[in-house]
C-alpha cells in the first residue's frame, strides 16, 4: 500500500494542482518538501522539473486554467514559434485569456489575465495546451509590440515552407488573410498593424532576414526580392539568395551563427556561395555586428555594389545615411 508520503507517478513527472494531491491523500507536509516547488499559486512540481522556459511555464500553470480559459499574447506567440521576444529567458509572466462573456480572467502572481474582446480568436489544443491562434496572437500584440517585431512577426506568420515537417502548420495565413484581419480589428494597435502589414512579405525564412531588409530600404535602398533561387547559365539550381536584386545581379546574405560553429553547415554554405559566384552574382554577406554596431559599413557596402552595377536613387536629394 502507497505510503501518504510517496507521490504517485504522475505527480513526479508534471505539474499538479494543491487540491488534485489532497484528494489523492497527499498532505500539506509532503507539499512544503524541499524537492517540490511552487511556480503558481495552489501549483507544485518536482524540482527536476521546475519550469525554465515559456512552455514548462504554461504546462506548470496549466492545473489552474479554467474553463473558457486559454493562452494568448505574447505567450501564445511564442508557443506558435512567432519570433516574439521572450522576457528573462522565459521566466515573466503567462498570458491568459478568456474571451468577452466566457468569464474572468486570472488574478495571480506570474500570471497576466486579459478579456478579449471583438472577434473570438480560435482556441486549439498545441501540445496539449489550449492556445488561441497565431494570428489573433499577432493582433493582440499590435498594441505593446514595436514596430519591427511586429514585422517579424507577421513575416513568420505568412512564411510557407517548402519542406514542411509532419504537423508544421505554417503558414497560419497568407497576406490577404492578415489584411482582413487587421481591417475588421477595432482596438488598440490597429494602426500599428497596418504599418506593420505594410512591411510583411512572404517567403521570409527568418528574423534576422527581416531586419536586414527593413535596414537597407529605411536607408533609401531598393527593396530586395525575398528568398529566390538563384539558376546557373545551363539551368540548373545554384543556390537561393535571402535577400536578392536581379537587376543588379546582387545577393544580400545574412551569415548566422550557425554557419561559424557547425563545420558541415559552414562548408555546405560555402559551396553554395561558389556556386552563386560561378553564376555570375555577387554576394554580400552580413554578420550580426552588421545589422547593430556595423550597420553603416553593410549599408554602404550594399550601397557600393548597386552603384556599381548600375542603380542610381530616384532622389539623389535624399540619399540615406550610408556612405557619408
């Protein structure tokens, strides 16, 4: 027979409510034990497995969740792989939602209650969490997210991917079902979106991919086609280009992080390079220095090679910051 001390199983693998283990015959002396913790309130789960990121966050606090209650916000974001930025690591607070007439929203420490109103977003079960949808997540930000992360994330929202994997559900819409959205919204941020919508384009495989391209065109340049393959003089494939000018032959690269640490990923993209270069492109490429501290240097390089190759700004008047 089970000692009152001992956790049953389940309780050593997830998280459980305070009033799950009282009925189950756990008693409060077992709860204050030192290899429990208590993330939420009336909440507890074993020490191995205490929350350190945003979902063993929300699968901590979900014990609590009532009816009619469900992730939103940033948090929703984030648990839909938007590039929403993630405060301390994971450790702020959860977004709860409940929807105009559905309730109330919580009350707690760790926890951010909202009341949504207007359109209900739809609520779906990711991973075993009740989670609205990406986009209602992406509209709901319009009114605390800058300008740029909101871009991102609309970029991401629309992004299709060519070889999705097994239950990828991207995209969660394509820019004229962000475009309805943003136009049936009535409420904060709706004029932050449409800004934001302005700049959203599809095929964008990344954030940073994001911001490069709102770098070069906030400085007077023209704007790059997104994510094209690039042909060989006989046809075949040599490469995509993140951010390219097919008039100019020029290629904007972002060189990521990966590519300095994973010697297979760094040498396949340096054939990939070969190749483009073969194929009669030029290519400028872009470390992250290039997009803070050294962003006047990407801004006249790429500035640099359009003029070379021939582009001449419509307003010579109001050139950009680069190259002065």
């Amino acid at each position: 027979m089970r000692r009152p001390t001992d956790l049953p199983p389940a309780f050593r693998n997830a998280a459980f409510s305070r009033s799950d283990a009282l009925r189950r015959g756990i008693d409060d002396n077992r709860l204050r034990r030192s290899d429990l913790v208590a993330p939420f309130r009336g909440v507890r789960v074993s020490l191995e497995n205490r929350p350190s990121n945003i979902r063993s966050r929300c699968e901590a606090y979900a014990p609590r969740l009532r009816p009619g209650q469900y992730f939103s916000h940033r948090t929703a974001a984030l648990l839909w792989g938007l590039p929403a930025y993630e405060r301390r690591s994971g450790l702020a607070a959860v977004d709860v939602a409940v929807s105009v007439g559905n309730g109330w929203p919580p009350d707690a420490r760790g926890v951010s209650g909202h009341v949504v109103g207007g359109r209900p977003p739809d609520v779906t079960t990711l991973d075993g969490l009740p989670v609205c949808d990406a986009v209602s997540a992406w509209i709901q930000l319009g009114s605390v997210a800058g300008l740029d992360e909101l871009i991102a994330m609309g970029d991401a929202a629309v992004f299709r991917p060519r070889y999705p994997k097994r239950g990828d559900a991207r995209p969660f819409a394509d820019l004229d079902g962000l475009r309805v959205r943003v136009n049936e919204f009535r409420g904060r941020g709706k004029r932050r979106l449409a800004a934001a919508l302005d700049l959203v384009r599809e095929g964008v495989e990344s954030p940073m991919e994001t911001a490069l391209r709102l770098l070069l065109i906030r400085d007077g340049l023209p704007e790059p086609e997104v994510n094209v393959d690039i042909r060989t003089p006989s046809g075949g494939f040599a490469g995509r280009a993140d951010l390219y000018y097919p008039e100019f032959r020029l290629i904007v690269e972002y060189d990521g992080e990966q590519h300095r640490f994973n010697r297979e990923i760094y040498a396949e993209d340096q054939r990939r390079i070969a190749r483009l270069i073969e194929a009669g492109e030029t290519v400028q490429r872009v470390r992250i220095e290039g997009l803070r501290s050294e962003a006047p240097v990407t801004l006249c390089d790429v500035r640099t090679a359009l003029t070379a190759a021939g582009w001449r700004p419509p307003n010579p008047h109001r050139l950009g910051s680069s190259c002065r």
